[in-house]
C-alpha cells in the first residue's frame, strides 16, 4: 500500500501521521461531492421546484420525497441539514486538518461522518417505508454519506500511527 506521510508539530510527541494516499483527496472530494448535491436539493426545496430531474413514477419521484413530511426535521429542511453536514465534512477532511495529531479532531471526523450516515439510513427507511417513494437525488447524497464515512473509517483505521494509541 502507497502512503503519505503528513507533516505535524514538531515536537518530540508528534511523529509524522502516514496515511494512505487516497484518504485524504478521496475524502475532500467526497465531501464537496455531496455538498453540490445538497446545494442542488435546497435550491429545489426552496424555489419549489419541479424540475428535479428525476422521473416521477411510482417508485421514484423526487417531488413526493422532497415535499413529504419527512423532509424536513424539527421544521428544518432535510436538504439544509445536509449542507451544514457536507460544509462541516469539508473543514474536517481539509489536508491540513487530516495532518493534526488532536484526537478531538479524530474523533469528531468519525463521530460527525457517522451521524451523517445514521441520519441517511434514517432516511432510506422514510423513503421506503413511510413515503413509498425513492428520490435519486437523495439517494446519491446517502451513497456518498456512506462512502464519505468508509473512506474517513478506513484512513483513521491505516493511520501511523494512529491517533488513537495510548502512547500520545
């Protein structure tokens, strides 16, 4: 496997983190990915919108997820909450950031991707079982959600050191 040693502080507790030359690209890009998606589906939440290029039938139709109860949470779109998930993603996957040795930082990746992909599962069941109906859109941002959170996983799995030894 082909890794890339990320530069850190310079002290004696921070040896150079070598992760996987995919991580850091594959993560960024997944990121920015899912935050063009989501910017797509608040434009079209929002101008109410009924050119979501997706064919209405009766399994897929965009507009009846898009419109349902279910999208929006405590009154906030569902399309806005993925903005700020995909906006905050890109701060954490930054290279610069990847580089640091805090494991607030670490953790808060993983933690943050795993709220997104439990957030996307949460919606699969609604489009499946409450709505009755499958929006290709969304369903592009859950695959990226999910391939967002293997990809930051897999990294922080293959980092060394890890950031999660005990011999910080």
């Amino acid at each position: 496997m082909v890794k890339t040693q990320l530069a850190t502080k310079s002290d004696a507790r921070s040896a150079p983190i070598t992760l996987p030359n995919w991580a850091v690209p594959a993560s960024l890009g997944l990121s920015v990915l899912g935050l063009g998606l989501s910017i797509y589906l608040t434009i079209e939440h929002f101008t109410q919108n009924t050119t979501l290029a997706c064919p209405a039938g009766s399994t897929v139709n965009c507009q009846q997820v898009t419109t349902s109860a279910q999208s929006k949470v405590f009154g906030i779109p569902v399309a806005v909450l993925g903005l700020v998930f995909f906006v905050a993603m890109i701060g954490l996957c930054l290279p610069q950031v990847w580089r640091m040795r805090d494991l607030r930082l670490w953790r808060g990746r993983l933690v943050v991707a795993g709220v997104g992909l439990a957030f996307a599962v949460y919606l699969i069941f609604a489009e499946i079982f409450l709505i009755k109906a499958i929006c290709l859109w969304c369903t592009f941002v859950h695959v990226v959600s999910f391939l967002l959170f293997a990809v930051i996983a897999m990294a922080t799995a293959l980092a060394d050191p890890n950031p999660f030894d005990a011999k910080r």
